[in-house]
C-alpha cells in the first residue's frame, strides 16, 4: 500500500554481510517492544540500513510478529511486502508463515496464499505438510474451491494428501466450499483409529451446513468407536443441540464437559450459553454465563441475544450497558441482538437510538441490522416509515427486507402498500412461495377477492412453493419431527388422535379454530377448522402430552412463525394440562404458561 513505511526503503534486500551466527541478530531482543506497524518498520528500516536486512532470523521473527493470530490486515500486507523484496527466498519456513498468516485472514485471501504457493514452486523450493494445510485452510475460508482442488492435486503429486494433518484439512476446505460429496469421499480415506480432527472437520461443516442431524450422527458414530471429543467436537455439537433444540442432549454434553475440565473455556461456555438459549432454557443459559470467570465479547453479545430471543427486552439492554462498563467494545453480532431485543419488545425509540449510536463504534450496518429496524418500525405500525428506510438504503435492499414488511403490512391490514411492497418483492426473488400466500391473504382479508385469484393463479406459473410447516420436539434424548398434514412420523397417527381429543377439550373452555388466515373460496368454515387441525405445532405439542409426564415442560421448534391458531391453542394447553410450554419459531420464544405468552401476543 502507498501509505506503509516500507516506501520509504525501496532498496532490495541484500544478503547479510554481517558474520554474526544466523540464529543471532543485534536488533532481534527490540522487535517483540514494537507495539505498532510503524516501530517494526522503523527498526526493519534500521536493519536494512546496517545491511542486516536479509538476515534469516530477523527475516523470520518479522514475518512471524506480523502473521501471528489477530494481526491486523496492514501487518500482513507489511509481511508481503518484505517477503517480496527477498530476491529469491529459499526458506520454506518463509513460505509457510506468510501462508499461515493469508489462512488466518478475515476472508483467507485464497488468490494470494495461491501467488504465494505458485512462487514457492517456481523457486524450487519443496512444499512440506504445513505449506499444504495453511494452503487449503486459507481456501476454505475464502470458499475458493477451485483453488482448494489445485492444491489438492499438488498435494497428491508430492504424497502429502493423505498426511494425518493435510486430510481433515482436505475434509474441511471442500465441505466448506459446498463440496460434500468430495468431503465424504476424503473423509473415507481417514485411518478409523486416528481420525478425532477429520470427524471434528465433517461436523463442524455439517453443523454449517445448517445440518445439525447429520451432526450429531457422526458425533455417535464418533463416540462409539471410542474417539475422545475435543472442545472443538464440543462447540460443534452444541451448535447442533442448538440449531435441532435438543436440550437434553445438550445437558449430557453439558456434563462431559464438566467431567472432561473444559467449562474453563471460553468458547466452550460461550456454546453452552448459545445452545441454552436456543433451546428454550434461558435460566441454564443465565447461570452458565454468571459462572464464567472470565467473559470475551463473544460472550457477552450471545447472552444478550439470548435476553433478546426470549423477549427480555430490558435485560438484553441492561446486559448491553453493564458490557460496556467492563470495557468491552461492542461488535457488529452485539448490537445485533441489541436491535432484537427492541424489536421483539416494542422499544421503538431506544432501538432506533442505538442503530444510530452503532456509527460511534465504527461499525457499519449490515443486511441484518437493516432488517431489525425494518422489523423495529413495521410492527409498531409505521409502515410507510419503514418502506422508506428500505428505499433510503445506501446498499441494495433484499427480497428479506421487503418480505419483513409484507408481513407486517398483512397483520396490519395495508392492502395498498401491501401491493407495492410485493411488486418490490417480485422484482428480486419470484420463487418464495410464502410470499404470495401473505399477500393472497392480505387481499382475501380486505375483500380483494379479484386481486387474491390474480396472485394464487401468478404463483402457480411461477411454480413457487410454499415451505410446509415442520415443528420437532425432543423426548428421552431423541428428536421427533412433524410436518402439517403429513403422515411420515411413524406415530402420527397416534398425535392426530390427541390433537383431536386436546380440541375437544379446549373447546369446552372457548377454543374455536381462527380461520381468519385460511383463504379458500371453496371451503366453508368448518373445513376450514379441519385445514388448521394438524398443523406441525399442534402434532408435536399433542405428542408432547401424550408422550410425558404431567407437569413436564414441552419444548417445540418450529421452521416457520407459528400461526394465530396455533398461538392460542398452545396458551389454552398450557392452562387447561398444566404444563409450560416454550415454543421457538422462525423468529422468537413463546414461553405459554397458565394461559399466557411472553410475547404479550406481539408477536404477528
């Protein structure tokens, strides 16, 4: 770059003339003092100046002080800067720190590390196991596939593909670039007596993957051959627990990582909060997190989502102040879920305060941060307001964004905006199903019965589908999925029938069927409450009664918003069968209990 300091010496560097032993250098004791870019590059131009410049230790400490973990992108840039003006660097050492540092790397500067390999080639210079592993690590960080394949061919040309180190890499660069098929086939490869990093690799990308099934399959596969998980293994797995709600399997890995003397980590506590919350246990999450002896800023901003999610708004906020108290900086994911828990609890003005204080922090808002206060505005009812932030965007709003108010222009009845919010919709993404059924609804609700034909009949020539509602709950360590009106569960049968006496039931203290978001002009209302009846929530919360104790808390995940009906059957099952049911959907936790939710019912 124009601005570094090392403009000012464009000398190449020399060999040494020095006769000092190449393990000794007289400036070597000063550079771990250099706190800043500019003090190493002054005491490099020092060195080059004495015509110790090129001197192998003083070569390889710089390139290391400058490529270590959380090195700064101008360091790494110096670091190259260096290494290029060694007229011809024959130390492979060199090669495999520079790449080192592109794999470390924000987004793994694969183009780079590629140069910086294919000039390693040209030198002659042989490439070892670690060359190979900061290679492909630095690719699937960039998710540069084709590269990441390059270096696997030069790989098994040199033998080192199938390296005990160079294959769970190989594992993990090609199921990090979307690759699966080549990731099971490396995996294959894998000796089953050493091959905890290669399964630690196929999770994690599982996880990512958002496959969490998978997951925690290879996790028993893992455990039955008597492999010991690592806190990497851990983490990983605790985002599987997380993303499937499978809290009593969390709880067991939970108690391994007592036994195995991990809970001193960070990280590994910073999952255990993330799949506390996810799951539903907001109180577990609490107590992990007040354990902590010590809290980076990962921690802090998980905990606060977790506030945010299960609609404590206030505790997310005061969270979020004592956080910079302690004198933590807040993030990008922080403020996150500070906008969240705005959202989800109706603090308009103190969520659009803290969306502008984020610039104070030189953070620069993201899609997600956008979509909050979309989200902050439309369910407050300020709909015009929040189509013209979408408008004013300084980048190019999603079809996410248009869709958040769509939403909110159905549960507010805004027919007209409504329209122009779905023709925004259609300009950029034509294909999601749900899309045309929220606005088809809006139109059937307000009489615009013209207009819903017109919609149903453009979505079925776009064949968009709409994502079919799938709900899961976790009884005795295993995970049971439902999905709306589908026979697949082989005890389906069995919740239709408790779904039909649990209705009967409610009916007696007032329940009836809200149709007002069924739209068919052929079904009268009766079929309408019949196309309600078995939807996914209501199967798993029936199976739930029928398949636990009395008094035992039901845990539900669902893949879409939960439905009006839905929403107050479950508040009417948590009064009349006494139990606590803590529902989490697209967007939130419903915490039902004795006939209320958390969400107050702003939840639509």
């Amino acid at each position: 770059m124009s601005s570094s300091p090392l403009t000012a010496t464009p000398t190449p560097l020399l060999p040494a003339k020095s006769k000092c032993p190449p393990s000794h250098h007289p400036l070597l004791p000063h550079l771990p003092h250099c706190t800043s870019l500019r003090a190493l590059a002054q005491l490099h131009a020092a060195a080059v100046k004495s015509g110790l410049g090129a001197h192998p230790a003083l070569v390889t400490r710089l390139l290391t002080l400058c490529t270590e973990q959380g090195a700064a992108p101008a360091h790494l840039e110096y670091a190259r800067q260096v290494f290029d003006r060694i007229p011809s660097p024959g130390d492979v050492v060199w090669y495999n720190t520079l790449l080192r540092g592109y794999a470390r790397s924000a987004d793994g500067a694969a183009e780079e590390a590629a140069r910086v390999f294919v000039r390693m080639l040209e030198e002659g210079v042989a490439p070892d196991t670690y060359t190979f592993v900061s290679l492909l690590k630095a690719c699937a960080a960039a998710r540069a596939g084709e590269e990441g394949r390059q270096a696997h061919g030069v790989a098994v040309k040199t033998g080192a593909a199938d390296h005990e180190y160079v294959l769970p890499t190989l594992i993990n660069m090609y199921a990090e670039c979307g690759d699966a098929r080549s990731a099971h086939v490396m995996f294959g490869r894998v000796p089953d007596g050493d091959c905890v990093v290669s399964y630690n690799a196929m999770i994690t990308a599982a996880v990512r993957s958002s496959r969490p099934g998978e997951a925690l399959v290879l996790f028993r596969e893992m455990q039955a051959k008597g492999l010991k998980p690592t806190s990497i293994t851990v983490t990983s797995v605790l985002s599987a627990c997380a993303l499937l709600g499978a809290l009593e399997l969390g709880r067991w890995i939970h108690e391994y990582v007592r036994k195995a003397g991990l809970d001193s980590l960070v990280k590994v506590n910073t999952a255990l909060i993330d799949m506390y919350g996810k799951c539903g246990s907001l109180e577990d999450a609490i107590d992990v997190f007040q354990g902590m002896e010590s809290r980076d800023r990962q921690a802090w901003s998980v905990m606060i989502v977790a506030y945010a999610n299960h609609s404590y708004g206030r505790e997310a906020i005061s969270l979020f102040e004592e956080m910079k108290k302690q004198g933590i900086k807040p993030d990008a994911v922080t403020f996150l879920g500070v906008l969240y828990a705005c959202s989800h609890s109706g603090m308009v003005s103190e969520g659009l305060q803290y969306f502008d204080s984020m610039r104070e922090y030189g953070i620069v808002p993201g899609i997600k941060h956008y979509g909050c206060v979309t989200d902050l505005l439309a369910r407050s009812g300020q709909l015009e307001k929040a189509y013209q932030f979408i408008d004013e965007l300084p980048i190019k709003p999603t079809a996410i964004l248009w869709r958040t108010l769509l939403s909110a222009c159905g549960s507010h009845g805004a027919v007209d905006l409504g329209k122009c919010v779905f023709e925004r919709i259609l300009e950029l993404d034509d294909t999601h199903g749900g899309d045309y059924v929220i606005f088809s609804n809006l139109c059937a609700n307000t009489g615009e019965w013209e207009e819903m034909n017109r919609v149903r009949k453009l979505m079925n020539e776009k064949g968009a589908v709409k994502v079919p509602g799938c709900s899961s709950i976790e009884i005795d360590n295993r995970v049971h999925e439902f999905f709306a009106g589908d026979g697949r569960h082989p005890q389906s049968q069995d919740a239709c029938r408790m779904v039909d006496e649990v209705i009967e039931q409610l009916k007696l203290v007032g329940y009836v069927p809200n149709t007002s978001q069924v739209f068919h002009v052929q079904m009268g209302e009766e079929e309408k409450a019949t196309s309600l009846r078995y939807h996914s929530e209501k199967l798993a919360i029936s199976f739930g009664l029928l398949n636990t104790s009395p008094g035992t808390t039901l845990r539900v995940v669902k893949n879409l918003r939960v439905c009006p009906d839905c929403h107050s059957m479950a508040k009417l099952v948590s009064m009349l069968f006494n139990r606590r049911i803590i529902l989490r959907d697209l967007n939130r936790f419903h915490h039902f209990e004795d006939g209320v939710c958390s969400c107050g019912d702003y939840w639509h």
